[in-house]
C-alpha cells in the first residue's frame, strides 16, 4: 500500500510510514481497541486535509489575481 502523507510504497502491515513517519490510516480497521479515537482521528485528519485544500486554493487565486492586477498596470 501507499502512504496517505507522502505517498511512497509501504509494507501492508505497517502502522507507520517508514518514509515519513506518518501514521499510516488504513481502511479495514484491524486492531478495533479503540474505535471512538481512530474515528476522531480520522476526522480531524480529513478536516487538516479540507483546511489545507482551502488554503492552497486560497493562495492559487490570490496568486491569480495579484498577478493579473500587476500584469493589467504594467499593461497600462
Ligand atoms: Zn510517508
């Protein structure tokens, strides 16, 4: 399988990315000792990944916009 941080190969069976260290989230859930904080964990990880995705998205248009206003002066 692939690692969900870096997205380099890893052992199946690993609970962490060799590569990066990540916690490795896998979707068959087999050790189900805690379920309730795999869960919220799972949670938080995918609201990280909505707030990082807005943010990135946030930059590129900022970006787009601060560089058609310096393109639209120099233009002028
Ligand atoms: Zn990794």
């Amino acid at each position: 399988m692939y690692c969900n941080m870096c997205g380099k190969e890893i052992a199946d069976d690993s609970r962490f990315c060799n590569i990066c260290g990540a916690k490795v989230i896998t979707l068959e859930a087999k050790v189900t000792n805690e379920p309730d904080v795999e869960e919220n964990k799972m949670s938080v990880a995918k609201q990280a990944l909505l707030i990082a995705g807005a943010t990135i998205v946030g930059l590129i248009l900022a970006g787009g916009i601060l560089l058609f206003t310096i393109s639209l002066i120099s233009y002028l």
